[in-house]
C-alpha cells in the first residue's frame, strides 16, 4: 500500500522544478515586485492556463487526420508552441498587466518567466504521472527551463510595451511570435528524434539562454528611466502609462486624469520605486519628492 501511494505522489515532485526556478529568479532580481502575492498569483494564473490550453489542443487533435499533412507528428508538433504561449502570455495580461505593481520594464520577464513555471508545474506533474519517473530528468533539465526562456521573449516585449507610449499590442505581438517560433523549433527536434533530443537541444537551449540574459542585462543598463518631468507619478487610470501626478492629461492616451485620493500608487520619477502616501524623498533612490495636495503641510 505504501509503495503504491509513493507512486501516486510520484508525479507531484514535478512542481519542485518550477518553485526552485521561481525562487531563483525573485531572490535574483534587484527590481522584483514588492509583494510576493503578485508573484503567487500569476504562479496560480499560469498553472490554471493550462486547462484551456488542454482543451484547445485535444480538440484540434482530434481534427487532426491521419494520412494527411495536418496530420503529421513535425507540423502537429509546431502548432503547440503557439497555442501554449498565447495561453501563458493571456495569463500575465489579465494577471498583473495593468496593475501597479507592474512598474518597471524587467517586470515583464519576471512576470512571464513566472507564469511559464506554473504552466510548466502542471505539465510535468502530468507527464510524469503518463510517463513515470524516467522523463524526470528531462523535465528538470530541458522542459522547465525551456519554458521560461520562450516566455521570457514575449515578457521582455510586454515589458517595453508596458511603457512605450505607442505600438503597445505589436510590440507585443512581436515577442508572442518569437517565443513560439522558439517553442515550435524545440517541439520539432524533440519530435524528429527523440532518442538524440537531449543532446541536440543544447545549442538552442544555450541560445535562447543568451538572448535571455542579454535582454535582462539592457533592462538593467537601462535604468533608471527617462525623465517625465518634475514631481510623484501616477498610473493613468485609461491606459495604465506612468503619468505626472499633476498632470491635466496623460501624455500617453490624452485621457483626463483624475484627481487622486490618498490611497493612489505613488512612484519615483526617477527609479519609478513606490512611494509611501506623504513621502517627500524616495526610499529606494533618495530623489526628492513633493509631496501631494492631499497630504497634511508639515510643520
């Protein structure tokens, strides 16, 4: 009976890849959220996005037919990728996207990387319950980190989208299309040749790697951001943009900000690092702040 209900747990061990990647990522970054809540809830947001992306490719399997080329295991194969990235990348948009803890560009890769180690938990637990232990170590050497690095190419384009002032959606759409192009090229070589895939896979997972950390090393070079002007900013309520807290408009979609009350998001114009209601010098940055309207006169 015992050995049978190790069994059962078994495929759970395929959460610990994801919460060890996790971990390393959030205690890694020098600009990580603020609230780790954040960061369980797009977890959660990605694990849940597995479901529809199951749905989607059962039914277009099954109108898949054999004999055909549709039908082929090599283009089957590169559908997935798609499909699996549009569902991650729906998880951080509606996750985190326009909230204000989302307030700096790297938080794009943080956020996706995240929501691609959700999805990635899932997955393995249901591989390895089919498959059983032996697909372990790929799953920990190639699958997990596989899916962090296709969703860290549509994070970094979310997070320059984020706070462009224009061409949000096809920012985005451009770093969508590369992360599964990535996703699709590393389905095919598994599928082409199982039996060598764990040795072929290495030069594009070290490329990818690369591309990653690049991307990572520019947020970071960077930083801080380009001046917006004197004063606390606010999030535009429209459009979700950094704007001045002053301001009579955005500057990013021209909508009429309103007045803000004391519990609003206040950030650094500098470093864009959250401000306490009344602070009148950035913690994080030490620049000076005014204070708001609403905030007592001291002294």
């Amino acid at each position: 009976m015992r050995g049978a209900e190790l069994e059962a747990a078994y495929p759970f061990l395929g959460v610990l890849p994801g919460v060890a990647w996790l971990a390393y990522f959030y205690y890694k970054g020098r600009h990580r959220p603020d609230s780790s809540a954040h960061i369980l809830r797009v977890f959660l947001w990605g694990c849940a996005c597995t479901l529809p992306t199951m749905l989607v490719e059962l039914y277009t399997n099954m109108g898949l037919l054999r004999g055909t080329i549709l039908g082929s295991g090599p283009l089957s194969s590169c559908l997935v990728g798609p499909i699996e990235e549009f569902f991650k990348l729906a998880a951080v948009w509606f996750a985190i996207y326009r909230d204000p803890d989302f307030r700096e560009p790297i938080h794009g890769i943080i956020y996706a990387t995240t929501a691609a180690l959700g999805f990635a938990s899932v997955e393995n637990i249901l591989y390895l319950r089919q498959l059983g232990p032996s697909d372990l170590w790929s799953r920990v050497m190639f699958a997990t980190p596989g899916h962090v690095m296709f969703s860290s190419m549509w994070g970094y384009s979310m997070g320059l989208a984020r706070f462009r002032r224009s061409g949000e959606l096809t920012t985005i759409l451009k770093g969508f299309l590369m992360g599964a192009t990535f996703h699709g090229v590393y389905n095919l070589v598994v599928e082409v040749d199982p039996g060598t895939a764990m040795i072929s896979l290495i030069p594009l997972m070290l490329f990818m790697g690369w591309i990653m950390n690049r991307r990572i090393r520019e947020f970071h070079r960077q930083f801080p951001f380009p001046d917006l002007g004197e004063g606390a900013l606010i999030l535009c309520p429209h459009c979700g943009a950094y704007t001045l807290e002053q301001a009579e408009r955005c500057t990013r979609c021209d909508v009429a900000v309103p007045r803000v009350a004391m519990d609003t998001p206040r950030f650094c114009g500098r470093c864009r690092a959250r401000l306490d209601p009344c602070a009148t010098r950035c913690h994080r940055c030490g620049a000076s702040i005014d204070s708001s309207d609403l905030c007592p006169p001291v002294g």
